[in-house]
C-alpha cells in the first residue's frame, strides 16, 4: 500500500471462507493457502499491517477436540480464525439461502430462487455466529472487512455491539434493480444489515445505483453522491472495480512449464484459430447461448469449418444441487450435437474440459487462443476477462465482452455483446478471427494499461484508505455529539441555573417524522415532559415550529408552554391572551397567486399534498414515490424561483417538503422576545433537526447550549444527538434534575 497513508492498526477480514484449505492428511490435518483471487489479494496486505481473517475451515469436524487443533494450528501460522457450524446449517445458510435464494435472485433468475423461512432463519442465526466470532478478537481501534453476500446482515450485527466501528462491506455479485430485489421477502433485514457498515463498495457504478435506488424506496433514505444520513452516521456507497494480479499473469509467458504446456497446445490445434472460454459451471454464465451461438456461427461461415475451435474449460460447480446437475447435462448435450453436426475427420468444433485447471494449465490457454469469449448474462465483474488480456503482453488476441459483466465498464475496448442476441455473437466472432493485428494492439494496449493501474493491490488500498478516511472524519466529528460527559455538562448547567429557556422544534424533534402532517400527533408522554418542563417557575419551554397556529394550540396548547407558529409569523405566550403576528407581513395577495402553480405540482404527483398555513404555503412529498418526488421537488423550486424573484418571499426546501414564506420570518428572529427578556436566562437550550433551526442555532448567546437532532454537517449547533427518541431521554433527564 505504498503512497497510502492510511493504514489500519489491525485489519480484521471476514468471509464465508478462509483463505487457507484443511484437509485430512493420515492423522492429522494438511493446510494449503489459497492462491488468487480475494486470498491472495488481501494476504499481501500482511506486509503493511497486522491482520486476521475470520470464516469456516471447510472441513466437517467431529470433535471438539479436533476443531481446538485447527484453531490453534489456523491461528498461529495463518493469523485465521475458524469458525464451526454444523454440517446442516452450514447446507441451510450456504447452498440453502446464500446460493439457492440471493445468488439466483442477484444475478438475475428469479425463477431460480426459493423463498424457505428455515433456510432464512440459518442464515440469520450463522450472521450472529460470525458476529459472536468478531466480537471474541475486536478492540477498539480495529477496522473490520466484510466480504460478499453470504454476510449481508453481519455489518449491523457488527454495529449493534461495537458503535463506533469502522466497518466496511463490499459485494462480490452484482446488486439487482429494485424491481427485482423487491421480490425478496426479507429485503428490508437485507438493507438494514448492509447500512450498518461505513462504506458499501460494488463493482461497478450500475450496481451502487441499485443499492441506492433500493435504500430510498424500500426504506426511504436519500443519498447525497454516494452519502445516506443515518440519524447521527453516515455511510459512503461507493464503486471500487475489483483487479487480477497483473504481475502474476504477465510474467506467466516465462515460466518453463507454461512455456512447454504452450508448445504441446499449438502442436494439437495445428494452425487453426482457436476461441477460448472459461467459466465455472453456472447458469448465470450464458454457457447454453454461447454454445448456440457458436453453432450458428459454424452453419452461417462454413468457410470456417475445420480453421476455428472453441476450448470450453467449464469448472464443476454446486454439483449436488439438481439446478446444476441438469445444467450439466443440457450442455454435454449441446456440444455432443455440435460435434457430431459439424466435426470432420481430424477436426472437433469444440474440445471441452470438465475440471479445475491450476495456473500452469490456465496460462498457456489465454496464451493460446486468438479470441477469448466471455460472454455471461450477469456477472458481478468477470476476471476471467481481465486476465485474458493481462496473460497477452504483446497484446495480440481478440476479447468478446458480455456487456452484462462488471468488467465491461471498464474494457469498452473489447468487443461488446449482448449475450441473448445469437446473431450479435456470431457477427463479433467473425469480426474478432478477421481482426488486424494493428486493430488487436491498438485496442489490447489502452486495456492492459488500465488493469496495470487498478491492479489488485490498488483495489484493497483504495477500500482500505476510504475506510480510514471515515475514521478521520468520525473523530473529528466526535467532540460534537453529545456524549455523557457534555451531557453531564449540559445537566449540571441546567441545575445551577436561575432561569432557563428551552427552544424546541417539533417535527422530527419532539417526534418522528410522519407520512402526513397530522400523522404526528403528540402521544401523552410528550404533553407530560413538556408540561413538568414548564412547572418550575424559573422555566420557559417554548415550541417554535412550522405548524400552524391552530394544529399547536390543538396538540399543544394543554402543557402550558409558550408557542411558535409558521417558523416565527405568529406566536402565543402561555396566559398572555390569544395568538399575536411577529411582526406585520405585508407581500401583497402572493398565495392566491401561487396556489394554482403548487396545484399543478400536486397533481403531477401521486401521493404529494397541499398544506396552507397562515403566512406559508407548503408542498409534502413524504408520501410521494421517491424518485419522481425528488424529481418534482426539484422542479417546483425551479418554477417557484421565477415567480418569488424580486421579493420578500423566501423558498425554503426542508424535510420531504418544499415551503413559501415571507423572508422576514425566521425562527432566529421569532426567538428574540425571549433570548431579549430582562431578566436574562443564564442558561438557554435550543433543540433542532433541520435547515430552519440553524437561524436559532445561530441567535443563541456564545454560552448556549445548541443541539442538532441527527447529521452534524455543515451545522451551526454545537453539540448533535441522534434522533427524537433521544431528545425525549434528555428532556427527561432534565425533568429528574429539579
């Protein structure tokens, strides 16, 4: 990670699997490392700091006994902790729910997945497994790594324990649109476990959009490029493109036994082209299309009959599960029917390799080959791409990409394809086998360039260097919230004090906010904390909210405290008479001539709403859809903003709501009749969540004690706190003080 200053103190990586194999060797146990991908990537980080991985060994063990050994032995010469589960719910959470439900479903093949409430509740139960696990070996100062969609609920697990952990996630599969992941019955548990991380990281741009498309509809949380406020945290969702080892394949050319390998490839295929591709044995990787494609190709070219051969290296995969043993025999099926269709004596249309190849074998293939197709109908990113034109360092070869891979955002140089159009197939092979080698330098070279650049090692950094950059920013942040210590400062303050002023909002405040204006109605104990506030005589509780008059007086007006309407235009003192003007609002008839253009808006908009207030117009789109309510929201302003130009109105976009008013309100100006009472409050507290608090954030004394309710940036408040429920316990702990 050089030229990287942020390093973690110790990493803590958690996967479904080690990075280490077990296996029983005569009486005791063999431990193979693991050798690319993932393992080998984040093992070469053990050079710039301490490290463990935790996960399952792979390996059923009877005893306890046995199991201590391949702890101790994991632990000591790997730096890896196991983890054991029973051979029944390790089928249950892994083949059950993991590939039988989120793979299918992620990838595009609903009609693959099922739906098992036990297969859910094993996945479950092995997310608090793996937690219990993180939580033995955590400390304070540990940055955690979460891996793939195994773990999907294991980050908020994480979060409930350990509250101020940095903990970053990054999906290895794709994340599908929203109309498909709202297919999922579990969808809601899915996004609450994956936002308790700090940074969520995907392959590709489309992906992340996903992501956020499904947080603001299924759970109505908006992003702000790539940020989502979560009460008082935000999490970062960002795109960081997974690499291969570039090095490793390069240098593949001079290795003896590839060398050799190579010699004895080109003496069988004789002189004749040869199409490459390699996959693990999956539905999602359009093996069918391409075989049927390729055999369109051969009964529309048939001047390439006996010059081209298509080496299809399949790696068996899930063979215990009947989807993929029929898989099997529907693509034995097909190459048996191409080759006796098309084969002659002295040439097979396509040579096929059922088995795992180990590097030596794998590189003189990509070496081998004139084009290499890769042409899945989903798939999270496709290495097998990359390292096709890594292993090519003179950059010859030909790469046909599915543009449904990940890696297609980044090779646009290949040859792109849809992999459902057969004809496209057939037409980018005959374009590939003609292709100039000028043309296949020209293109190759810009490629490998880009994958020397974001190289494995780049893609951990980069991750890695994120997720201590939160860090930074969390601890600067830190001194703000409103820990026990300030609290304890704040109460102190309050009890020595002669006469107090509270300041207080209400929506999103006092209480949550809700789908519609009078879906926020104050619940008993609300009305009971204000009016024990306001008893003492030395205490003023004042409610300044945007509500209109007469909902405050309705919900309110039985505490006893003092009222702010409509941000500060009007206003009640508790046994001062009836409800008073701020100040006098002269704009003209400005409302009749704007309720026309906020009807049209809320007819444009299923689910939004007119609200009138004496001196306000206000438009909701709380209930709105998410995307089209921002959207509308964002046009409105637009066209209110030619109207109210040259003035006194002032538009003002809050929380789901877009607001007319006249400029002269404020809720800083509404404030003065009290911060200016003689004699002087000595201690004031103002307590907000939104753009129309930092006026009364911003009119208190330099020793008031001003308080955000949830996401701290770019507040003029001092201290912040969560949420509305922990503004009641401070209220509360305010009413235990007297």
């Amino acid at each position: 990670m050089d030229g990287h200053n942020h390093v973690p103190e110790r990493l803590i990586v958690v996967s479904n699997r080690l990075p280490v194999t077990v296996k029983r060797a005569g009486g005791g146990f063999e431990y193979t490392p693991s050798v690319g991908g993932l393992a080998t990537t984040l093992n070469a980080l053990r050079e710039d700091m301490e490290m463990i991985w935790i996960g399952t060994p792979g390996i059923n063990v009877g005893s306890a006994d046995e199991f201590q050994r391949i702890e101790t032995d994991l632990r000591e010469r790997f730096d890896s902790v196991p983890l054991q589960l029973s051979a029944e719910q390790f089928d249950k959470y892994y083949l059950g729910f993991s590939n039988g439900c989120i793979w299918p479903l992620f990838h595009y093949f609903p009609q693959f997945a099922h739906y098992d409430h036990e297969e859910w509740e094993a996945y479950r139960d092995v997310n608090a497994r793996f937690c219990e696990k993180v939580l033995e070996h955590a400390g304070p100062n540990d940055t955690i790594w979460v891996h793939d969609y195994h773990l999907m609920l294991l980050p908020a697990m994480i979060r409930e324990a350990l509250p101020d952990a940095i903990i970053g996630y990054f999906l290895h599969i794709p994340f599908p649109s929203y109309e498909i992941f709202r297919t999922l019955p579990w969808r809601e548990e899915i996004l609450r476990g994956l936002i308790g991380s700090d940074l969520v990281g995907f392959h590709s741009y489309g992906y992340a959009r996903h992501f956020l498309s499904s947080l603001l509809r299924i759970l109505g949380l908006d992003q702000d490029f790539g940020r989502v406020n979560l009460g008082d945290r935000t999490i970062r969702v960002d795109t960081f493109p997974l690499g291969v080892d570039v090095e490793r394949f390069a240098g593949a050319r001079e290795l003896p036994e590839v060398q050799d390998e190579l010699e004895n490839l080109r003496e069988q295929v004789a002189g004749k082209k040869v199409i490459l591709s390699v996959d693990r044995l999956d539905f999602t990787k359009g093996i069918l299309e391409r075989m049927e494609a390729f055999e369109r190709f051969l009964a529309t070219r048939p001047e390439w009959l006996g010059k081209v051969s298509l080496i299809t290296l399949l790696v068996p995969s899930r063979t215990q599960v009947p989807e993929y043993q029929q898989l099997k025999k529907q693509v034995d099926e097909t190459i048996g029917r191409i080759n006796g269709e098309f084969g002659l004596p002295g040439w097979t249309p396509i040579t096929y390799l059922y088995r795992f190849l180990p590097f030596e074998k794998l590189a003189p293939l990509y070496l081998l080959a004139d084009v290499g197709l890769v042409t899945p109908l989903r798939d999270g990113m496709n290495l097998v791409a990359k390292e096709y034109i890594a292993t090519r360092t003179d950059d010859t070869g030909v790469l046909i990409l599915s543009e449904t891979a990940g890696a297609a955002a980044e090779m646009g140089e290949a040859i792109i394809v849809n992999p459902h159009d057969e004809e496209m197939i057939v037409e980018a092979l005959e374009q590939a086998l003609n292709l100039s080698l000028e043309d296949q330098v020209e293109r190759n070279r810009v490629m490998r360039a880009r994958l020397k650049r974001y190289d494995t090692n780049r893609w951990a950094a980069d991750f890695i260097t994120q997720m201590e950059a939160l860090r930074d920013i969390r601890r600067s942040n830190l001194p703000r919230r409103l820990r026990d210590d300030l609290r304890q400062s704040l109460l102190n303050a309050y009890r020595e004090a002669d006469r107090r002023l509270l300041l207080l909002d209400y929506d999103g405040t006092l209480v949550k906010f809700a789908p519609t204006p009078e879906g926020a109605r104050p619940d008993a104990e609300l009305i009971k904390i204000l009016s024990e506030l306001e008893q003492p005589e030395n205490n003023q509780v004042v409610v300044i909210s945007g509500r209109d008059a007469e909902t405050l007086e309705g919900w309110l007006g039985q505490a006893g405290i003092d009222l702010v309407a409509e941000h500060g235009a009007r206003f009640r003192k508790d046994g001062g008479g009836g409800w008073k003007e701020a100040e006098e609002i002269t704009v003209g008839n400005w409302k009749e001539e704007l309720r026309p253009v906020f009807d049209v808006f809320v007819d444009r908009t299923p689910g939004a709403l007119l609200e009138e207030k004496g001196h306000a117009l206000v438009w909701h789109y709380r209930r709105a859809e998410p995307g089209l309510g921002l959207q509308r929201a964002a046009e409105l302003t637009e066209t209110l903003e030619g109207y109210v130009a040259n003035t006194s109105l002032h538009i003002l976009q809050g929380h789901k709501v877009v607001e007319v008013k006249p400029s002269m309100v404020s809720k800083g100006r509404a404030a003065q009749p009290w911060l200016h009472e003689k004699p002087e409050y000595d201690f004031i507290l103002a307590i907000g969540d939104d753009v129309t608090d930092e006026a009364l954030f911003e009119a208190l004394p330099e020793d008031g004690w001003s308080v955000k309710v949830g996401i701290p940036e770019r507040s003029k408040a001092r201290f912040f706190v969560s949420d509305s429920a922990e503004v009641r316990r401070l209220l509360k702990d305010l009413q235990d003080t007297d």
